[in-house]
C-alpha cells in the first residue's frame, strides 16, 4: 500500500498494474508475482489503519533525517 502512496495510485487496480509492471524489481525483493487485487482488498481489510500509520511516520522521519543531512534547506513536512 506504500506504493499506491508514493505513486498517487487512487485503485487497487492501479496498483496492481502498477506493481505488475514492477516484476523485475519485485523478484529481487523476493516477490515472484505482483499481488492480486483480490489479496489487496483482503489484505485492506484485516490489516488495522494504525499499522499504516506507524510505517508512514517512520519512513517520514527517515526522509527526513537524511534530508536534513544531505540538504539542510530542504525538508519534510508531516
């Protein structure tokens, strides 16, 4: 769901076609087929919203400690 963020994907049909053609770099990740809509959708609601929450402000404050550390004027806004 990450990657429907990052790619201002607004379905899950985007993303998994987004995703599809992502393959090459998803099977370096260890991920041989890019998930179905299905499993998304299943995945979405079993999943609490506060988990996406918490991976969110974590990957913010990492963009934005190696900002700061690479470009002081430039920053990340919550």
């Amino acid at each position: 769901m990450l990657f429907c963020q990052v790619a201002h994907l607004n379905s899950l049909r985007e993303v998994c076609l987004g995703l599809a053609g992502c393959e090459s770099p998803l099977k370096n990740l260890g991920i041989r087929t890019a998930p179905k809509r299905s499993t998304l959708a299943y995945a979405n609601a079993h999943r609490p919203w506060e988990l996406y929450e918490s991976i969110f402000m974590q990957l913010l404050g990492k963009c934005q400690a190696e900002t700061a550390a690479q470009s002081p004027q430039v920053s990340f806004q919550e």
